[in-house]
C-alpha cells in the first residue's frame, strides 16, 4: 500500500571549516556511544542484552558443516592493512618464556589475541594466536609464575557499567600460548565480563568480574570460590563489581570493588574489610610497587571523571590523597586528565626499582618522580603542546620485570614501547607495525577496474586512505572516529569521509586536501549513501527525518525531510542503482520505506515493511538492473537475520535457512548471478549459492580472512571487486566475483645493483604464475625475490594461468649504477649526460621530474637545459612525499669529501620542504645528512614540532629568492665505505603549497675512487675454534682479479694475510682461514679485516672493516658456583681485586686482598644470583654466579 506522507522540508546553508593542518584533530571521545551503538545493533530484543556465548554455538556448528555447494567455492580474501595503524588494545603480556624479553602477548578488543616474537624490532613481526579469537575482547592476560607454560586470559570489557558486549569467560592455554580453550568453569554468567586476570607465585589465579566479585582458584581454574564482594560478611564490600586485584611484592593481596579497596595477608584466602579512603571512589585502578611491599598507589575514578590518585606507604593502613596531573591540552580539563572518560582509559604502574616513580595514563601519560607529588606530562594524542604523539585513551602499563627502562603502553592505537623509562622525557615508540587489528566500519572503493585506491572508516582512528593491493601503510586523511565514507563513482576526484553524527570531510582533489562541513543530529556512526548519478547525499538526521547534502561536490546545503511514518531514526539507506532519485530507507524498529523524488521537497514514501521484523535493520541492497529484488539485514541476535522480497517489497520471506544466531552486518548480490549473495556477521562473510526461502544454505566463506566481525562489504561494477570492512583485523579484498586478471607490485621500484626486490602478484584468481623479470631471468612463484646484476631500467611481465592474463609494466624498475668520484657535472651530474644514473623512489603527490620547468620560484636550470623538479607544471600537492636517489659511490680511499648541488625553491615557509639523506648500505637505512642549519645548506630548524620532517631536525624550507644557489657539505665522515648513496626527499603537509623544489649540477669532489666491479652482499668474520675464519658473499662480479686479504691490530696499520682469486661470477661465496693459533705470540683483543678487491686493470678499492674480539691466551676461571663464603680464582694474570654486585647493580662486597687463589668473603650475603668482578693486571672480566 502507498503511502503518502506529509513533507516538511527545512534548508540549512552551511558555511565549509577547513582545518589548518590535519583535518583530523577531533576528539577521539567516543567509546560509550560506540558501544551503546552495538549494544542497540546486537541485543537479543526478547533478552534487552547481547547473548555472545552465542558466537561459540555458532563457531561449533560452522566448524561442523560439510563441505556442499551452499558456500560459493574458491573464495579467497587477502589483507590489506593497515600495518601501522593498530586498534583497541587492553592488555599486554611479556613472556617469561623468553629469556630474551623479545615476544609479547596483546589483547587486541575485537582483534583477539595477537603475539609477537621480535619487540625490539623497528618493525615486529605481530600473527594472530588462534582464528576464533579475532573475535574476542580479550581484556587481561596473565602467566602462573610456578609454571610459565601456563597463561590465562580474560574476555568482555566490563568498565561501561552496562549489559554491553559480554565475554566468553576465562581461556586457558598450558603450552606456552599456542593454543587455547575456554575454561568451562567460567562459560556461565559470573565470568561474562573479566577485568583483571592475575597469578600469584604458587599458581592461584584470581579474576575479577562485573557480577560475581573476585574469583579465585587454587586448581588451575577447575573450580572458583568468591572472596570478595557482597554476602560474604566483608565489612565495606557493597558491591559485587570487582574492578582490579595486584599482588604486592610481600605476596599481599589488594583488590578493589566498586567504592572499596581491600586487603588480603593469606593468599586471598579472606579479605579484610574495606579500607579508609580519603576521597569517594566507584572504579578504582590499583598499582604495587614491585621494591617496596607497603607502598600501593590507587587511581580513581567517579563519575566519569578521575578523582583522585591516592597512595599508601604503610600497607593500606592509611591512604593519602597525591597531586593529579594537568593535561597541557587545555580542551583536557586540568582537574580530570581522563576527560570524562576514567570509566574506559585509566591505567597506572610503578617503576620496579624505584617506588617513588610512576606512570599514569587518561587521555595522555604523564610520569612522576616523587610518589605522585609532581608529574611531567610526556605525550600528548596527536602530538600537540611540544609533547610526543602517542594515540590517545590509555588502557593498560606495563614494566618489564625487574627494569626501569622497559615500559609498554596500550591503547586504543595498539601497543607502544619506551626502552628509556628512567629518564625525565621517555622516548615512547609505536611498536605497532604489522599488528593489523584496526576496527572499521566502513569502506570505500576507487571505480577504475584493478585500481588499489581505497577508503576506510575506523573507530577512533580516523579514515584510512589506501593505495595499493598488498598489506600496506596508510594514510589517516581524517581523524577522530572514522565512519562512512565514499567516492562518486564516475567522478573518483570527489571523495568523503566522515567524523560522528553528521560530521564530513570532501575532497575534490582526489584525496590529496580534504575541508570539513557539518551539521545536527544523525547517529554516532552515521548511516549515508551517495547518489552518483545526481551528486547527492542522504543520511540520518533525527528520528522521522532523513538529511539531503544537496552540493556535496561544490558546497555545504543541507536540506532536512521529515517523514512522519519512518516511526524511527534512519538505520540504513540505499539509492536506486537502477531508478533516478529513488532511494531505500530502514528505521531502527524494523522498516523499510521505498521514497521516490527524494531530491525534492515532496517525495513519495511507501512503507514496504509487510512481514519484517521489529528489529535493528542494518542494510538494505537492491539489485543492480531490478529493484524489485531487494534484500533486508538484520543486526540482532535472536531474529531472523536475511529477508528477501521478489516484488518490490509487497512481501518478504526470510531466508536464514542454516544460518547460526548471530549478527548479520551487510550483504552483496553477485553481480552476475543474483541467486548467489555474501553476507557480512560476527563470524566473518558467509555466502550462498542459491537463495532459496527457508531451505537456503548458507556457509562460511573465510579463506584469508578470521572469524572476525565483518561490517560493510562493497563491490566495484568495472571488474566486480569486493572489499570487506572488519572490525577488529583491517580491510581485505576478494576476487569472489571476477575474472582472471594479472596484477602486481613491487616493494622497491628504483634501489641499486644486487638488492633484493620482493615482487607482489595481487591477480584476481591466480592459480599459477610466470615471472619474466626483463633481464632474462623468470620465476614461477607467486611472489618471488629477484636482484638485478646490472644497472639500467627494466620491463617486468607477469603471466598467471598459463596465458589467460598477462601484464607487462614497461621500465618498471630502475637500477642504479656504481660510480667511483669525483661524480662531477660532466659525469652525469649536470643531468644532460647519463640519464639512468639518478632515479625517483616517489611515495605519493607530486613527483620529481626531469626538465625545465616555468613556474616561477623553480623555472629553468643553472646550467644547460634539465635540472630535477618537483612538478615540470603547477604547484606542487598536499600529502606529498617523493624521493631523488643518486648513484651509488664509492668512498673507500681516505680523504676529503665534499657533497654540492645547486637549487632554488619556494615551499609553505614553515611546513614543506626537503632535505638530503645518506646511506652506507645501499638504501637498507638512510640517516639525515645534518640535522641543524649551517651556512650553504639548511635554514630552517624546525623546533616547533607541526612540519613534515622530525622535530628539531632542520632542513630546506621557505623562498629561496628566485634564484639557483650552491648547497654544499663535508661528507668526510663517509671516508672508507664502498658504498654511499644520497637522496633528496622531499615532503609536504596537509595544506597550503607553493611552487616547490629544483635541484641542479649535482657533484661530488674527493680522492679518486674507481666504479666498484663487484657488489660486496656481506664481509664477516666469524670464530672457528681458535682461529678466525673470514666469508664473504658477492654478486656481479666484472672483469675482476683477485681479493687481497689484510688484518691489523689498531684498525690504522693493515698487512697482508693472503689472496683469494675472483671468479667473477654473477654470484660467489668466499671464505679464507686465518691460523691465528699457529702464531706466535697468538694475536688477541680485538682484530680488523679488510678486502682489497683488485680489478683486471690494476685499479683497486677497500671493503669496509670487520672487527672480531679474540679471547687471551691466560683464561680466567672462579668457582665454585654455587658458592659459599669464599671465590677461587685462578689466572695466570696477577689477580688486583675482587667486587660483588646484586642484580639490582648495588655493590655488596669489595677486596683487594687475595690469599692465593682464595677470596675470603667476609660480608653475609643472601642466597641468590650476584656479578662478580675481577681485576686482573690484564684487564676486568666478569662472571655470574649463585650464592647458596
């Protein structure tokens, strides 16, 4: 039945904001309407809360399904990232396993658990631990110090005070954390929301819950006993909400309920009734410090807002109130560093070693060293206010044990590290690379068939743009929370993105610059669809409204249509793909409205809800060419997921056939075969071959991908791409629906003779593949690994499936060359002669180009007719980043060495900009050449912290005045490396350019150094029993003679040791003995080995130097170990004197006198693990060791 319904319409012209620089700085405060949202979405409407232990039922049974033709086959998904942008983590674990430190645990919150075994790395390497648990919140991670092997983990945030989002109890694993399985004990309602998982020194765990108090086990979690909370006779204990428990280092117990803090001496056994607090208190965040047993400091929170940070010094017999900290954000209340939100981001630790320093985090993370007297703010969430960035809402702090330089720090970016915590100003580094957990809610995609350029949405991390079909870095265009976003399919250049409610970002650039427009009312995270036909925007507005953007492309018109029979607010909207103007509308209560015109003021709305359920309707999809073929999706547990109507909506039948309980997101018809559809839920994209009312199968089509929670799928109509939004492991992309297309990529496009390059297939359904690398060289891997022998530029070719695609991509990579110096104009340096010997490694905006330009402030050349610009035309782009790389030189010869080069520039005087870098390794690490001003090079210092290169590095920035100047710098310090190599990287910011950058008559003047014959991969020198055994690894190999082998003691004087003849072969291994131990007297301390690679015609040149430490010839021994009251030392070496430390690094023992070989020590010393020391005349060695 048509309905007609009265139109209000209500116009609102609304002036553009456009942000100065990143159009992102909005305040990440959204994690209570976050959830509110997916509490509304998912709940069980019969219950009034969301049943997750559901999840597990519906895990079980796909597990269960046989194989059958109801899953579409050969689905396959691959991510795509983010690498560097982490989600939402609570919890992090360093594995005692490890000795080394180096692999850690860390919950990710919709990620599930993740691991890494390489910390330290610039960039880990994080995997997910287990395929279910993409999909849980695991809040707390802990590991029984008896037993290591055994780890325990908690599930469900249980700080919202609300019937949110339950876990799945506690897990277990008793392998290290290789696997995992629920403790049934705990799947029940007592433990569907774990804050705190902690084990004490005898293996008792203690959890704390939402509901059932503190938990304890003294069996491995086979059984639990309440200790605190209510009904237990507690004094104080009114509540049932058990917030945190820590061990103190004299084993007592604290633990915390909402309003009370409490105390157990026996193991938590019993508690004592509640202590005497200063301040009124609900969450309390307690921290013990580990040197000092008494001292316990308390971080509270009430009402939102902290309360206080209270300590005690005495073992909680009184509690005094301390200084809180002051965010230098003045948007950050000085009396509440949480801003409102200590409910969810509050965490506090204390340094082992030192009880009087601590760290807290809110918002920011501050550090005090004086027992929380005084603190010092030492990040900030976007990097403001001279402060570091680090992402914002602090959950969890962790020292390493027993150091007070290794700290790490979660939060809702992932996990970040500080290896100098002892300082006043730590370092803190975002460790977060690979840890691919970002949250998305939606997803955009580029309409030009195998184009990689994406967007994506992200809880509290901003819209993230995409550029390429491997796991990458991207770049967050926007900030805050990121939501819907789009881009006009057959306008790319028009792009949006969006903030909460109905906040927006419009680029018409491409991507490149965005400039915010906004207006009222809408959802926290907004439904919106673009028409891309009539260039408009429909979203929610407020309940029995929907909003019109009326100029989303050229302006900020907002028009408001108040549709009285909506009955709701707008959930989910959908334009016609097939009817102008013709756009479907779902309501949070369950139906869907068909509005025709609805670009004017007097649409034609019908109700087509007939049949529907009273639910949260979270999609609406049309076939594309039949809008009688409609599908509706249903977000709640406890309903009919998927509805499908053949009539335009006169009626629906549902089609959940065997599909679990569980949320269903978003759904996709197969663009040519709409009998066949992918749905996007809480256990990753499921798919059916065959729509079938009741009797429709349904199976999970996960290959790639986790049973992770899916929110949005999209597919591009030129080649039928799909990408799919998860909320918990970044973006992914599948070839479900297309035809086999050759695609691919490389890591490195421009790089130097004998690097490796990682080439990178992303084909739509590959099956096999055939490389042909251009320099003869072919490969039928996947993604193979190939180093070119020669300079020069290639074509590469991929061919898959045995002819049926291929793809050749013409002058592809380019190799630099070796060149010895001077490296001067007539060389190539000039840019008129040798053209291959510079090269551009361009990342994004404008690039390097070889010319003669004619914009003013970078026009013409200093001499002949090319320099380098940045842009032949035009201005240069914002989010720019594009790299000018020399040849490779060789240094070897000592000597003067002056770098110059001539250049003119006009950039946004205190934000873009160039400068030069340098490398010895050829591009595996580049260093600034500089990082002050300095007369004939940088002028501008860059102490402000808000331009493109690092605070206080300087560089090239501002007006140049027209005219071409020579740059000029020692290198000296590069003497003796064979291998050097210079770029100029050139950045820009997210707003404002200028002309940019020309560069010209490039030189180099030093000694005379030949072009290097060969390319030297690795020189080492290695122990070999008592002598030392020299290998080297070398490709290239041309017209080469032999290898001089030389050695020196002081690394000034070198002799000669042998020769080694060249085979000069395009690769070679070397190895050559040194009989050290044959000599007399034998060499010891440390030796210096160098090559001296002589070429056919006599020219030579130097490798670089290896250095190997060799033992003396008059060992040391001490014993016995373990000792008592007396060390036997023996050495041939005159013994001088003998000291002892704790592992604290506390001298406890110091002699001089030595009876013989006997050391009497005549200080008591506990048992334990002590350094001894000893001063021999030959120098100091020093020795671990037990004392009984």
């Amino acid at each position: 039945m048509k309905i007609l319904v009265p139109i209000l319409t209500c116009m609102i012209l609304l002036a553009a904001c456009q942000l100065k620089k990143q159009p992102g700085n909005k305040e990440k405060t959204g994690a209570r309407e976050a959830l509110q949202r997916d509490i509304k979405m998912m709940k069980d409407p019969a219950l009034g809360y969301v049943p997750v232990e559901r999840l597990l039922v519906a895990k079980q049974y796909k597990d269960q399904l046989m194989r059958t033709e109801a899953a579409l086959t050969g689905v396959e998904w691959n991510s795509l990232g983010p690498k560097n942008q982490g989600g939402r983590s609570r919890t992090l674990l360093i594995d005692a396993n490890d000795g080394t430190g180096n692999t850690i645990f860390a919950g990710s919150v919709g990620g599930g658990l993740w691991k890494t075994t390489n910390i330290s790395a610039a960039s880990p390497s994080w995997i997910p631990v287990n395929d279910l648990m993409g999909n849980l919140a695991v809040t707390s991670i802990a590991q029984d110090p008896s037993n290591p092997l055994v780890m325990y983990f908690g599930t469900g945030e249980g700080y919202f005070n609300l019937d949110a989002i339950r876990g799945l109890g506690v897990w277990k694993s008793i392998d290290g954390g290789n696997t995992w399985a629920q403790l049934a004990s705990t799947n029940n309602a007592t433990f569907r929301f774990c804050q705190k998982v902690t084990v004490n020194s005898t293996g008792i765990v203690f959890v704390t819950t939402q509901s059932g108090g503190l938990q304890r086990s003294a069996d491995g979690g086979s059984t639990w006993t309440k200790v605190l909370g209510t009904g237990l006779g507690i004094t104080g204990a009114a509540s049932n909400f058990s917030y945190d428990v820590e061990i103190a280092a004299n084993g007592d117990i604290y633990s915390s309920l909402s309003g009370s803090v409490h105390k157990s001496t026996n193991a938590g056994v019993t508690f004592g009734a509640a202590q005497t607090l200063p301040i009124t208190v609900d969450r309390v965040e307690l921290a013990c410090a580990p040197s000092d047993g008494n001292y316990v400091y308390a971080l509270c929170e009430n009402g939102s807002v902290v309360a206080g940070i209270l300590r005690t010094v005495n073992g909680g017999t009184a509690w005094t109130a301390r200084t809180e900290p002051a965010d230098a954000d003045p948007g950050i209340p000085a009396t509440d560093f949480s801003r409102s939100q200590a409910w969810y981001d509050l965490s506090i630790a204390v340094d082992p070693n030192n009880r009087d320093r601590l760290f807290v985090g809110g918002i920011d993370i501050f550090v005090s060293t004086d027992g929380a007297g005084t603190w010092s703010q030492i990040s900030h969430w976007y990097g403001g206010f001279s402060e570091q960035y680090v992402h914002a809402d602090q959950h969890y702090i962790l020292f390493k044990s027993g150091s007070s330089t290794e700290a790490y720090f979660t939060n809702d970016g992932g996990v970040y590290r500080t290896t100098d915590a002892n300082v006043a100003n730590p370092t803190i580094t975002d460790k977060g690379t690979n840890y691919v957990t970002a949250q998305f809610y939606a997803c955009a995609m580029h309409p030009t068939a195998l184009n990689s350029y994406f967007l994506a949405g992200a809880q509290d991390n901003g819209s993230h743009q995409f550029t390429s079909g491997t796991v990458q870095n991207t770049i967050q265009v926007t900030g805050g929370d990121g939501a819907f976003c789009h881009i006009d399919q057959d306008q790319p250049q028009y792009q949006w993105t969006s903030y909460v409610y109905n906040d927006y970002y419009r680029s018409n650039d491409g991507g490149s610059t965005w400039t915010n427009f906004s207006t009222g009312g809408g959802q926290f995270i907004n439904p919106t669809d673009y028409d891309d036909v009539n260039n408009r925007m429909y979203a929610c507005r407020n309940s029995n409204e929907y909003l019109r953007w009326d100029n989303p492309q050229t302006g900020g018109t907002f028009t408001t249509v108040a549709v009285a029979g909506f009955g709701g607010q707008v959930t989910a909207i959908k334009v016609s793909p097939n009817t102008a103007n013709r756009v479907f509308f779902g309501v949070d209560n369950g139906d869907v409205f068909r509005v025709d015109n609805a670009h004017t003021g007097a649409p034609t709305v019908t109700n087509i809800s007939t049949g529907l359920p009273s639910s949260y309707l979270s999609c609406i999809e049309v076939e594309t060419g039949n809008d009688n073929h409609l599908l509706a999706m249903y977000s709640n547990y406890g309903v009919n997921s998927i509805w499908e109507s053949t009539n335009g909506g006169t009626s629906w039948t549902s089609v959940e056939g065997n599909l679990p309980d569980m949320p269903v997101r978003w759904a996709l018809f197969n663009p040519g075969n709409s009998d066949q559809v992918i749905i996007a839920t809480e256990l990753g994209v499921w798919s059916t071959d065959d729509l079938n009312g009741g009797a429709t199968n349904w199976g999970a089509s996960n290959s790639g991908l986790a049973n992770v929670r899916v929110d949005m799928l999209q597919v591009r109509t030129s080649d039928k791409l799909v990408i799919a939004a998860t909320h918990g492991r970044g973006l992914f992309y599948s070839d479900i629906f297309t035809t086999p297309t050759a695609l691919f990529d490389a890591d490195k496009k421009t790089t130097y003779i004998g690097n490796s390059i990682n080439f990178t297939s992303s084909s739509y359904k590959g099956t096999s593949w055939l490389w042909n690398f251009g320099d003869a060289a072919t490969s039928t891997a996947e993604n193979p690994t190939h180093a070119y022998s020669a300079p020069g530029k290639y074509d590469v070719t991929l061919t898959i499936n045995s002819g049926a695609s291929s793809l050749t991509k013409t002058q592809f990579i380019h190799i630099l060359p070796n060149k010895g110096t001077p490296y001067l104009i007539a060389n190539g340096g000039g840019f008129e002669t040798n053209t291959n010997d510079f090269g551009v490694d361009h990342i994004a905006g404008t690039t390097w180009e070889r010319g003669n330009s004619a914009v003013a402030g970078k026009n013409g050349t200093h001499a002949g007719s090319n320099a380098w610009v940045t842009g032949l035309v035009g201005n240069y782009t914002d989010n720019g980043e594009t790299r000018l790389l020399t040849p490779n030189y060789n240094f070897s010869i000592a000597g003067t060495y002056t770098l110059s080069f001539w250049s003119k520039y006009i950039t946004e005087t205190g934000f873009d900009g160039y400068r030069v870098e340098y490398s010895t390794n050829k591009g595996t690490s580049w260093l600034p050449l500089g990082t002050t001003t300095a007369a004939g090079w940088y002028n501008f210092a860059n102490t402000g912290g808000t331009a493109v290169f690092p605070v206080n590095e300087a560089f090239f920035n501002g007006n140049s005045s027209g005219s071409y100047t020579q740059r000029t710098r020692d290198v000296s310090f590069l003497a003796g490396n064979p291998n050097v190599t210079f770029r100029l990287i050139f950045k820009t910011d997210v707003n404002t350019t200028a002309a940019g950058v020309a560069v010209d008559d490039f030189e180099i003047n030093g000694p005379a150094n030949v072009a290097l014959p060969v390319s030297l991969t690795s020189f080492t020198a290695y122990k070999n029993n008592a002598d030392i055994l020299l290998k080297w690894n070398t490709e290239n190999e041309m017209n080469l003679s032999k290898y001089i082998i030389e050695r020196s003691n002081d690394a000034v004087a070198y002799s000669m040791i042998g020769t080694v003849t060249a085979k000069n072969l395009p690769q070679n291994q070397y190895g050559f003995p040194d009989l050290i131990s044959q000599q007399v007297p034998r060499p010891a301390g440390y030796l210096y080995y160098r090559l001296k690679i002589i070429d056919a015609d006599g020219s030579y040149q130097y490798s670089s130097v290896a250095r190997i430490a060799v033992e003396k010839t008059t060992p040391l021994t001490v014993g016995p170990n373990p000792f008592n009251d007396h060390l036997l030392v023996y050495s041939a070496a005159e013994v001088k004197g003998v000291t002892i430390y704790d592992m604290n690094g506390r001298e406890v023992f110091r002699t001089n006198t030595i009876l013989g070989n006997k050391v009497s020590i005549t200080r008591p010393l506990p048992g334990g693990t002590y350094v001894v020391k000893i001063q021999t005349a030959e120098g100091v060695e020093t020795r671990k060791m037990n004392k009984q």
